[in-house]
C-alpha cells in the first residue's frame, strides 16, 4: 500500500496499450491534484537488493516450486496453481471468466509496457489475453525508467493487472494512471479519488481495486480528532455506493502497526490505513498458500506474515459499520479491518512478467496485499457477469455468508498463524470465524461467486 524503497528495475519496450486522456476517455476535465503510492511489503533479507513487494527479478523463465526452493527457499506460484487453489476452474467450464465486466485499476504513472507484458504472461501459461485500456489522469509525466517512484509504480501496475486477469480472463481492464507520487496523508489522493468517481459517474467499471493507502495517523488534523481531511476524500467512495460499483483496497504489508520497510512511521501501538478502513470499501487482507504443482493446497492457508505481515486492526476514524454488528465481539465499536483475504505472502508469491527495465527483463515474483486486491477484483467481475448485475457494496453479503456453512457459502475460515509486526506490537490471530488477521477468511470460487452474484446489491 504505502511506497515502497526504489526497486532497482526500470522500463522499455513498446507501449501494448492505448493511453487516451481522461478527457477523450469520458469527454469531461481531468483534474490537477496528485496521487497515492503502491502497495507496501516488508524488506527482503534473504536475497540481496531487492526490495518492495519484489522478491526475484529478470527470472528467464518461472521456475518450479523446488527450484524457487532450492534457489530462493520461497514458494513461487502461477495462475494455474491459483486457478486450482481457488477452485475456479468448474466456473470457467460453465462459461464463468468475467466477460462483460470491467475491472479498473487505479496506478500512478502505470507502465509503457502493460500490454505487452499481459500478452507474454497470457501466453506463458495459455490464458487468453485482453486489451488494457489506459486512461491517463491529470498532468501525467513521460515514464522515466531512471526514476524509481516510475518504475515502483510500473512494476505495482504489472502485479495489478496480470493477477486481475489471471482470475477473470475475459473481464475488459482499465488502466488509470496518474501523475504524482504519494507521500502519506492527503497527497496524491484527491486526483485518484477524482479519476474514479468520474468513471463511475461516466459507467465505467463494475470493480474497483486499489492497492495504495495512507496511515489514517498522517493525514492533517488527525492528532487533533478531526478527521474531515478523511471525510472529505470519501466521495467517490460514496458514488460507487449509489451506482452499484464495489470498491477494494488492499489492507497493507506492515500488519498491526502499518509499518513501512524503511523504517519510517513504525508506530509503537496499532494503527490504520485509508482507504482500507472505509467502511465503504472492502478490505482485502493476505493469506499464505501452500500448494504442491497441481495447485493443491497441502495444508490450510495460513496468515501473511513473512517478508511483511497483512494489515488488519481497529480503524481510529470509522465507527464499527452496521454490517459488522455480528462481529462486534471482535471489533468492538470501531471498523475492523480486513473483511476477507486472498493470496499475498511473499513465500508463496506470484510469478509476474515486465519488461518495461530493459536491465531486468523477465519474470519477477511479488508479494504483498496489493497482490491479494487484483486477485479479488477478479473474484468480484466473476460474480458481476454470473448474476448478470454487479454485486455492488458486498460487506453485508460478506458477512451473512460468513455465517452460513462454507459447503455453501464458498468462504473458508482461516485459523493459522498472526500479524505481529516487525517493532514487536502485538498484532492479531487468526481463530475460528472472523478476525483482524484475515477478516472471514478466504474463498472457495465455485461456491462463493455464485452465493455472492445472489445476496449482493440489485440496480
């Protein structure tokens, strides 16, 4: 979520995408503000250099999961071991990919080579691939390979769309890409907030994911209890509520203290992260996966916690919602975050393709929540196209479902392991039902996306 340190990588190639102005796009003014930053991860200490949610980089070609063992002592996924892990392949046999959905995915700067790198990653592993629609936002800078706040951003762009595309194959995917980097607090939020209620207001998209956020601690006047400075950016949010539209970001990579890899604003007590703790916006936490070849899970997921720590806790801006009434024994009267969780360790990463470093050409493997985001955002366009409307605001399916038998319901409970984070604040345990280390768990595909296409929002 937050910005990670310059990863050493930059970019090249051919630009795979058409990059339209916002203007062009849905023919109304873009705005001049700035934007907020990728998707964080906590440093990683066993291999050298590398540092974000970026663990091997310019791989020629993905390895096995005994030749990451051997090389790297992690774990490296494909999408066709998380299409196996997630249990969406009986969905994709009855026609189920997305198709007729869009997902947007908000980045600053984006990459020159988006598309091309989709197509690569498509055709190594025998997806079909799609057209990413670039839609520039404000005043947006030429991609400068030698600035790593670009290609940062670059490489959190690629992660993004490739794993929104590996879950829903056939769902159309618009790039929104903005001009200025964040830096904690208010900068660079108002123009992503701008760029996305003008789509919404404009029809486009059905799902919304973000994989940036800001410490709910930074923004002004919060030492001070006033929170307008949070109130005042809530108003795309409040759009996508009217129109239908989910929204999800990711809920941060420094677990209970929103830590950030470079030792900077490591809080002694818990803290939060906006817009993960909104509460009209699904917070999507992290899991770790332990799959064999095939995909198959050799035990039950467990809590993120490796080379970062998935974020989760008690808002101190949001009042418990409505639709977390049942689980207020947990919450207590505050918003909890994550509301439910996907795929983010770093041991057991994703095998990503980018090129736009021509130093580093090859596939990378990252971790991170802003992994886990992209890969709900598929989940959600699934369930868009099943039940023929999107499924809008989901907490309150979310929650009713948590409720019911997983045989049913496709939500499958996470009880293994916590998101302690790096100073030693206490975090949050995973147990029986929901907690803040994984909200109500993960999913089983062709059990939730039919339940959720069913008990969601209705135009």
């Amino acid at each position: 979520m937050r910005r990670p340190r310059p990863r050493p990588r930059a970019a090249a190639a051919a630009v795979g995408a058409t990059a339209l102005t916002a203007a062009a796009f849905i023919a109304v003014p873009s705005t001049g503000a700035a934007t907020a930053a990728p998707g964080r991860a906590a440093p990683v200490k066993a291999v050298p250099a590398v540092t974000g949610h970026q663990l091997v980089k310019g791989a020629s070609s993905p390895l096995t999961i005994a030749q990451c063992q051997a090389k790297w002592g992690i774990n490296c996924y494909t999408p066709l071991q998380y299409r196996q892990a997630y249990d969406l392949k009986p969905l994709y046999r009855a026609g189920v990919t997305g198709k007729g959905r869009t997902i947007v995915i908000v980045d600053s700067f984006g990459s020159p080579t988006v598309q091309h790198d989709l197509d690569v990653y498509s055709a190594q592993f025998g997806i079909p691939s799609t057209h990413v629609q670039v839609v520039k936002w404000g005043d947006v800078p030429p991609f400068d390979p030698k600035n790593p706040d670009h290609t940062g951003w670059a490489g959190e762009t690629t992660l993004d769309v490739e794993m929104a595309h590996a879950v829903a194959p056939d769902a159309h995917i618009v790039l929104v890409e903005t001009g200025v980097a964040e830096t904690e607090g208010v900068t660079g939020l108002p123009e992503m907030m701008d760029a996305e209620k003008a789509l919404i207001d404009h029809g486009v998209g059905d799902v919304i994911t973000q994989s940036f956020g800001a410490t709910e601690n930074t923004f002004p006047g919060f030492d001070k209890g006033d929170f307008s400075s949070i109130q005042n950016l809530r108003y795309a949010f409040q759009d996508a509520e009217r129109h239908g539209v989910t929204v999800l970001a990711s809920s941060g990579d420094g677990g209970a203290t929103d830590a950030v890899e470079d030792g900077s604003h490591n809080y002694p007590y818990p803290v939060n992260s906006w817009p993960s703790a909104d509460p009209l916006v699904t917070s999507i936490g992290g899991t770790q996966l332990h799959l064999d070849d095939a995909g198959n899970r050799v035990k039950p997921d467990s809590v993120y916690n490796d080379y970062g720590a998935g974020g989760g806790g008690q808002s101190h801006v949001f009042a418990r919602p409505r639709y977390q009434n049942s689980v207020k024994s947990v919450v207590g009267d505050r918003r909890g975050t994550p509301d439910i969780s996907m795929a983010a360790a770093v041991d057991g990463g994703a095998w990503v393709y980018s090129s736009y470093d021509p130093t580093a050409v090859g596939w990378d493997v990252y971790g991170g929540t802003s992994e886990a985001s992209p890969l709900f955002s598929g989940i959600v366009a699934l369930a868009d196209q099943l039940g023929g409307h999107r499924v809008g605001d989901i907490h309150q399916a979310l929650y009713a479902l948590e409720k019911g038998s997983p045989k049913f319901t496709g939500i499958v409970d996470v009880n293994d392991g916590t998101n302690n984070s790096y100073d030693g604040v206490t975090g949050y345990t995973a147990v029986n039902g929901y907690d803040m280390a994984t909200g109500v768990g993960t999913v089983d595909a062709a059990r939730f996306v039919p339940a959720l296409a069913v008990t969601s929002w209705r135009p």
